[in-house]
C-alpha cells in the first residue's frame, strides 16, 4: 500500500480575501466586471428608491379600505344575498366546503407522513384559521363564521388521524374521498329542492373566488384524462381516429377562450332540443375543460414524442400488449418528462377562469370590476384593488408551479 | 402422435385488423351522428323561433361607431368593412405586440443569464409575478393607470413631442405624401436592401475562401446605409420631395384636444402594456431555455477558434439556440393574438368585441362563422411561418 502523502513544507495558504467568504462571493457575482459593478450600483439605487416609494405607498398613501368594503363578496360573490338565499343564511355552505377541503390536506398530510403535504396542510389551515381574527364588527362577521374558520385547524388534525388510523388512509381511498368530496362540494353549494336546509342556489349567484376555485378544479380534473385521450388520438395509426382529433386539437387551439365562452352562451343552446335542462355554468365549464384539454393534448405528445422509441419496443418485447405498454411503460414516463408544461396548462386554466366575465358570471375579478363601476367613490383606490387581486391569483399559481416542482424532484426528473 | 395442439387462429373480433376498422368506423358514425344533431336542432331552433341567418347582413350599413380604428371606418359603412376594419385593429395590435413583447422578452430571458446576481434576481422576480397573474387583472390595472392620468389640459408633455393624459398617448407620427410619390422611395429601399444582402453574401464566400474578410453583417448593413443616404440625397436635390413628413401632435381648440401625430387612445395603450409585460414574461423563459440548451463546448470550441464574444453570441450561440426557442415562440405569438381578444374588457374594439356587439343586430351563427375563420387564418398563418423557419433553421442531416 502507498504511504500517505503529507504535505510538505508549509500548509497551503487559504486562498486571497477576494476570493472567499461573502466578500469573494460579491466579487464573482456583483462586480466580476466593472460593467456588472456599475448595473449593480444601478440597480441597487432603482430597488432602494422603489423600496422607499412603494413601502411608503403601501403604507401611508394607499387605501385598502375597499377590500374590506367587498370582504366576502370577493370570495364567494354574490352567494349569500337575499337574491340568492332567501329568508336564511346560506354562508356555513362554502364554509363547511373549505373545511372538507382542510380534511382531504389534513388526510394527504396523514398518509405522506410529512414533508410538503404536512407544511402545506398546516400553511392552508393557519391561514383560513387566521381569517376568523378578521376585525371586523360582529354584525358582518358573525360568531358563527368564526367559529368555522377557526374549525379549519381541527378539521386538519382529524383527517391527519382518518389517515393515520383508519383503513382510510391509502393513496387510492384518500383519492376517492377527494372526488367524493368535490361532488359533495358542488351539491352543498348547490343544495337542492328535495333537501331540507340545503334550499337550491342557482348557479348563478356562484361567484367570488369560490367559482374561479371550482370551475378549476373541475376543469383540471376532466381535462387531464381528455388531454391524454386526445393526444394518444393524435398519435393513432388509424386515419378517422388521427384527424378527428388533430381538428378537435386545431380549432380548439386557434381561437380565443373568451370566443369560446361566447358561443357557449349563444349557439350551444341553439344546438340543444328547446327543453334540454342546460345551465350557463355547466356549459362554461365544459367550454373551458374541452379549451384546456387541447393544450394538454399538444403537451402530453410532446412528452410521448420526446420518449426513446426503445422504451416501447422492450415492453413489446417482454410480452406486453400494446394497451399495457402505453399505460403502464410509454404514457408515465410521457407524463413525468413534461410535468412543467403540464403545470402550467393548470396555471394557464386557473388563471382563465377569470374569462366568464363575457357570461356575466361574477367571478373575483369581475365582481370587483363591477363594484368599482357601481361605486365611482372608489374609482381611486382600483389599483390597490387590481394590486390585491394579482396578489391572490399569485399565491394560488406560484404554489401550484412549487408544488410541481417539488414533485418532480421526488420523482427525479433529470436524475434518472 | 404429438398432442393435439392445433392452432385454430385468432377469432375474428381479435384480429387487429378488425379491432382497428371497427374502433374507426364507430368513431366516425358517432361523430357524424352527433353533429347532425346538433345541426338539425340548431336549423330547427332558426326555423321555428325566426333566428336570422345567413349572410345578406353583410351589405347593410353596421351604424355602430368603433373606438380606435387603423382604417378609415364611418358608421355609414357596412358590416362587412367593419368587420375588416376590426380584424385589421386586431391585427395591427397583435403585430406590435408581438414585436415589443419578443424584444423586451429576450432582454429579460438575457438578464436572467446574467452574471449579475442582483440583474438576474430582478429578472426572476419580472418573470415569476406577471406570468402567474392572470391577464385581465394586469389589464384592469393598467387600464385604471391610464384612466388615473390628468386630463388632457393638464396632461404631461415632453418637449412639445409626447403628450400622456388620459385621453391616450400621442406621438410624432410620419406622414406619407401619397402612393404616386413614395413607389419611387420604396424602389430606393428595395434596391438599398438587395445590394446590402448582396454584399452580405459575396463577403461571406471570400471569408470562406480566404479565412479573412471585413465583417459580412457590419458590412452589408452599412452598404443599406450608403445607398439609401445616397439615393436619398439624389432624389431630394433632383425633385425637391421627401418621402415621408413628420407629423407632430400639438394641442388644438378650446379643450386642448391633440390632433395629429398618432394618437393612441387609453385602452389600447392599456391593452398594448398589459399584453407585452404578459407575454414578455413568457418568452423571457423560452429565451433562456434556449439559451441554455446550448451546449458550453460550442462556446468553448468558438472562442478557441479565435471568435470575438459578439461573433461566438452572433454565429455560434444563438443560431443554434434559435432552434429551441422557436417552436414555442410562435406558440406565444399566437396566445398574444388570441389574448389580444380581452381587449373588450378595457374598451378597445379588437375583433371579438365588435363582433360581440354585432351579435346584437346580425345573425349570431354567421358572425361566429366569421370570427372562427379569422382566428383561424391568422393562427395558420403564423403557424406556417414558424414552420418554414423551422425547416430552415432544423439540423442538416449528414
């Protein structure tokens, strides 16, 4: 064996002052160059003096009041109006809606056993809890919508323990019971003529954030699988199949959403019989889920484009009927190679919802609209209002594109 | 005797074959079932309920005023020419846009690279906030923004050029003198051009053959330059014309109204804002994508070859990079054009919200047809551009 190599004469030097430490690492990435010197001192003065305007517009010149002035309209719209709920008090609905929702994280949370969906559990309950320290006077919040809120934090810990203790607790059931529970969702929303209690709230009088939310969680449920459908359509040996999809994929793709949603209005209802039960919603959601799945069709073959045609032929080769070879070897590492395009379809569909404005739904951004236009003594303070409004949109997507890319790393996109 | 294994074949229902024709021809039965009920419902419903149909509106006067038009538009005009009149504002903006949002897009895919921690951070957080925020809230913003400036009498001016109020922007805009005069000035530039792509290619072939040669680029440009200052000057001194006069906004009447120059008005300036910030934001990351899928040894091999850093960014970097970032370029340039459809919202008459309005007086069917057709022509058309770049700028295969 070879002797150990000792080091001779003195020990190495540690390398010069501008090279190391946070000095070294100003050097490399501040003022490597006195070009980068000088764009940074450039933008270090723009920040500061944007620093110094926005914190104090922020803070002392811009006025916040009308977002509390429209409080809970922004979330669920104009759902618990005398209009839309007569005689009785229909907000413990989309309340007990949230709640269901804080359980299905909470059970995520019971079967990850930690991790992202215990942090984002956590995060989502707080936050919703936190809403019943609104100080807002007891006549427009009451006791009641509290207390709901402050039951999110409950809610959470009781799936974690459904998960944890109860046969529950599988991915396969805890994914059921979130199917189960957007159903249960849109019927408690909904309610119905043969329900005591739950008196019908027409469609609508759905709005504030609560719809963009439903209209895309539906549409990201549904136009998942049709997007597969249809890309595998598209990449079918069988001529009738390929181009009823590639047109279905075409005109779909080649014009605006907010078209779409407008002919979904006026010559969908043309293209019925005259007493077909039709709702605009309904026919919305389907315009926007059909929109997005054409998206997701392009993205999902370029995934099964961009495979190694080896992949298929081993499964072939192993004995593996076709449909199984796509199912189970071709379509998963499909799906895992584009998950970023994948995601961001569901962000691009998230923020499209705000389009049913051109239906008069009053969804967030409209109901806002509306309420400005109806009230010019807050025409002023619309930018803090559109502020607020992007702000909201942007936790929803920014988290949604973290989630994804989390997911991908356990996944090892990249890696493997 | 060997044992009875006969082979009795596939039956018949699992023979590829038949599975494929069967899967093919319920498909296209079901398909074609289903859209002829909804065409017979739907020409049950015009018959029955009265709906007007067909397209003999076309040559009736429209008599709805649109806001900003690019063509001369009178509300005597009929549907027809409105109707022109508002694909050409949709696709005027969706020109512009495109253009704007493709260079303030790359400069910020650019920044994204920097080596500048600080450049490269603000260029993140551009990216990160205004692709996650739906477009018609930046829209609404922008637009109460314009909406919020003083009113024209009091408006900013900049040295007697740029006027900013709330009834728009205006700017010096050029005049052309007339079509009779400009063909000989558009010759000028024809043949300025030609002679620059000329020099151009001659001076890349000597580089080949001799390994030095002035810049092929520098030079061919500066050849455009030479000859149309020259011919300029020649057509000037020898018929005393200009091609074109500079037309500056100045304020007018009793309410400081602007009049000439161009006036763009609050919407579509809100619309042209929201829709380049939006759209940059998405290809600030396709340019950085492609960027980085260069592979360093390309760069590396470039440079010791002696290539200048401009030339390696020029001839090197970007052809190659050119090949990623396209495909989906054009994909974004067609989400601006459709996007460009929100402009209803703010106010501005693009193509879907005239046609919406004319919904109100013409058949609603035909005008859906319309749109559809014109929605779908400018989306094939950019497709077909893309792709013949595509095909020019794809791997040769050896």
């Amino acid at each position: 064996m070879a002797a150990e190599v000792r080091p001779v004469g003195n020990p190495p030097l540690p390398p010069p002052i501008l090279e190391r430490g946070v000095i070294g690492w100003m050097h490399a990435n501040l003022f490597s160059t006195w070009f980068s010197g000088a764009l940074t001192a450039v933008s270090c003065l723009v920040i500061g003096a944007a620093a110094i305007f926005g914190i104090n517009w922020i803070l002392f010149n811009a006025d916040w009041s009308v977002i509390a002035t429209l409080g809970g309209q922004l979330v669920i719209g104009q759902y618990n109006t005398e209009l839309a709920c007569p005689g009785q008090n229909c907000f413990w609905r989309p309340q007990v809606s949230v709640l269901l929702v804080t359980l299905i994280l909470g059970m995520m949370w019971g079967l990850a056993g930690g991790g992202l969906p215990k942090r984002m559990g956590i995060a989502v309950a707080v936050i919703l809890s936190a809403f019943a320290l609104l100080p807002y006077s007891f006549e427009r919040m009451g006791m009641d919508v509290r207390l709901l809120l402050g039951a999110n934090i409950p809610a959470l810990g009781i799936g974690w323990a459904i998960a944890r203790y109860t046969p529950l607790g599988t991915s396969r059931n805890v994914a059921l019971s979130a199917v189960v529970v957007f159903v249960a969702i849109l019927l408690l929303v909904r309610g119905g003529p043969a329900i005591p209690g739950l008196e019908p709230v027409s469609v609508r009088h759905w709005g504030g954030l609560m719809l963009n939310l439903i209209l895309a969680v539906g549409g990201i449920a549904f136009s998942f699988p049709i997007g597969i459908a249809l890309a595998l359509g598209r990449r079918s040996s069988l001529p009738v199949v390929k181009l009823l999809c590639v047109v279905f994929i075409e005109v779909f793709r080649g014009v605006p959403l907010i078209t779409l949603l407008f002919m979904s209005q006026v010559l969908v209802p043309l293209a019925f019989p005259e007493n077909f039960p039709q709702n605009s919603l309904f026919r919305a959601a389907i315009v926007i889920t059909l929109f997005s799945s054409a998206y997701m069709a392009e993205n999902i073959r370029g995934g099964l484009q961009a495979l190694h045609p080896g992949q298929a032929e081993a499964a072939r080769a192993l004995g593996l009927p076709s449909w199984q070879t796509m199912l189970f070897i071709s379509l998963p590492q499909a799906i895992r190679n584009v998950i970023p395009a994948i995601v961001g379809q569901f962000i691009a569909l998230f923020k499209d919802t705000s389009l049913v404005y051109i239906i008069g739904m009053l969804d967030v951004v409209e109901i806002s609209r509306a309420f400005i236009q109806g009230n010019p003594e807050y025409l002023a303070s619309t930018k803090e209002l559109f502020l607020f409004l992007g702000l909201v949109f942007w936790v929803f997507t920014y988290s949604m594109s973290y989630v994804s890319r989390r997911v991908e790393e356990n996944l090892g996109v990249g890696r493997r | 005797m060997s044992p009875s294994l006969t082979y009795k074949g596939v039956p018949v229902w699992r023979h590829t074959q038949v599975i494929q024709w069967t899967t093919q021809f319920v498909s296209g039965i079901l398909v074609v079932v289903l859209v002829s009920w909804f065409a017979a419902n739907m020409i049950n419903a015009v018959q029955d309920r009265e709906i007007p149909h067909g397209f003999s509106f076309l040559d009736r006067e429209y008599q709805t005023p649109i806001g900003q038009h690019f063509l001369p538009y009178e509300s005597s005009d009929t549907f027809l020419y409105a109707f022109i009149v508002a694909a050409t504002n949709t696709l005027i903006v969706s020109i512009a846009g495109v253009v704007l949002a493709t260079l303030l897009g790359t400069f910020i895919g650019i920044a994204r690279l920097s080596g500048n921690w600080i450049i490269s951070r603000i260029a993140l957080i551009y990216v990160e906030f205004f692709r996650n925020v739906p477009l018609l809230v930046q829209l609404f913003f922008w637009f109460y923004i314009v909406l919020a400036l003083p009113p024209v009498r009091e408006g900013y001016v900049l040295a007697d050029r740029l006027y900013l109020n709330n009834a728009g922007l205006s700017i010096p805009w050029l005049s052309v003198s007339g079509l009779g005069s400009s063909l000989g000035w558009i010759g000028l530039v024809v043949v300025a051009i030609v002679a620059g792509i000329v020099v151009h290619r001659w001076l890349v072939i000597r580089e080949i053959r001799r390994g030095s040669a002035p810049d092929p680029l520098l030079m061919g440009i500066a050849t455009v330059f030479v000859i149309g200052a020259v011919g300029w000057l020649v057509i000037a001194l020898s018929s005393g014309t200009a091609p074109f006069t500079v037309s500056l906004p100045s304020p007018h009447g009793a309410f400081g109204r602007i009049s000439d120059g161009f006036t763009m008005s609050g919407g579509l300036m809100a619309l042209m804002l929201g829709l380049v910030i939006y759209t940059a934001s998405f290809i600030a990351e396709i340019v950085r994508a492609g960027i980085q899928s260069v592979s360093r040894g390309q760069i590396e091999a470039a440079r010791a070859l002696g290539l200048s850093n401009a030339r390696t960014l020029r001839q090197v970097t970007l052809p190659q990079a050119m090949r990623v970032i396209v495909p989906p370029l054009i994909s974004q340039f067609l989400n601006l054009t459709k996007n460009s459809s929100l402009a209803g919202a703010i106010g501005f008459s693009d193509l879907t919200n005239v046609a919406k309005t004319m919904t109100q007086t013409a058949p609603a069917v035909s005008i859906f047809l319309m749109i559809m057709a014109a929605y779908l022509a400018m989306s094939l058309t950019y497709s077909l551009i893309g792709n013949l770049y595509n095909k020019r700028i794809s791997i040769e295969r050896r």
